[in-house]
C-alpha cells in the first residue's frame, strides 16, 4: 500500500476528490491531511472522511525537522499538495525526494511563482488577454511553482470571463485530472 499525505490549506475540493477516488483502493491510501490553518474547510473534509489530520506549526516546519520524522513513523510515502500555500523547505524536500506533487491553476511556467495562487492567478491570466489557460501538475522542487512537469490540461478563456468564471473552469479541470495523475504516478 502507497500511503499518501495531501497538504492543503484552503477549502479542500481537490483532497475530497482525491480521498474519494481512492478510497478502497487496491493499492493507494489518503492517510493523512496536513494543514497548517485551524479553520479551513479541508479539515472538515478529512473529519468527514475519518482521515487523521496534522496541524502543523511554522516553527518546526521551517526551522525544525519540516516534520519528516513524523510522515515517516506515519509511514506516507508520497506527499500531494493540493491548496497548500508555504513552500516546501529543503528538509522535507530531501525527506520526500522526488516523491512531492504540486497542482498548480494555470499553464507553468506562465503565472506561476511567489504570490500566484488563487484568484491572483486567473487575473493575471484575464489580464494577459490569453486565450487559453489550464491546469499543470508538477514535480516539487525547492523554487515555487518549478518541478518538473508530470501533466497539464488547457482549457479556452471567454472573452467575458471574470477571474471567478474561469476558477470554475480550472476546478473543474483540476478534479477530474488530479486522482488520475496521482494514480498513475503511483502505481506504474
Ligand atoms: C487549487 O486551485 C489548486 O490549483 C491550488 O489551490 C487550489 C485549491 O483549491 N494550488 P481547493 O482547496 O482544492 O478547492
């Protein structure tokens, strides 16, 4: 069994779709939600699900030992990122080598990088009068928004898109490929 532990600190639409879509899988477990924000909406998803959680503190995450200790006696193989907005630190990166995944809303390397999250991203994209964008799942490295890429998906920007339109497109975009990706990164 690959255990898996998804790091989010936002609403969670991507862990919920990743939980489900491997609950009672052959050989994949969600076993674990990290979160570094006691309210959001990803903990209530992982309570939902009866996935145990981790609060995790700033300290220790950056200064200390980026929690590799703990991943490891939990015994997670891979970690997803899916919403989660600190960069990863060089500890947890060698800890996890090549075994971290990011999703990123848009089409890397174009509006990605420090302070690209969120609805920054689709406004920037609206901005740039492209008329495409897309989703990009990547390897994570220690610079933002940088791995190598495993897969991207694009989809059209309308011409009367706002960034909230076109966040709905890429979440959709996102939910259908992010349980797949993962699935075949994990289990070729
Ligand atoms: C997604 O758009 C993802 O690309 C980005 O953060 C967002 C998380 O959304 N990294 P949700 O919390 O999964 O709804």
């Amino acid at each position: 069994m690959k255990r898996i532990a998804i790091f989010a600190s936002g609403t969670g639409t991507n862990a919920a779709r990743i939980i489900e879509h491997f609950s009672n899988h052959a050989s994949v477990q969600v076993a674990m939600v990290v979160c570094n924000k006691p309210q959001a909406g990803v903990l209530s998803v992982a309570a939902h699900h009866q996935i145990e959680t981790l609060l995790i503190d700033r300290d220790r995450f950056f200064s200390g030992d980026g929690y590799v200790t703990l991943l490891q006696e939990k015994k997670i193989d891979w970690i997803i990122l899916a919403g989660f907005l600190w960069k990863v630190p060089p500890t947890l990166l060698q800890g996890y080598k090549g075994h971290i995944v990011n999703i990123h809303p848009a089409l890397l390397p174009a509006f990605g990088g420090k302070g690209m999250y969120g609805q920054h991203v689709h406004e920037a994209v609206i901005a740039s009068k492209n008329t495409e964008s897309g989703i990009t799942i990547h390897q994570v490295d220690e610079e933002y928004d940088h791995g190598a890429t495993l897969f991207q998906a694009r989809c059209p920007v309308l011409p009367d898109d706002t960034a909230h339109t076109l966040a709905a497109r890429i979440h959709a975009l996102e939910h259908q490929y992010y349980p797949r990706v993962i699935e075949e990164l994990l289990c070729r």
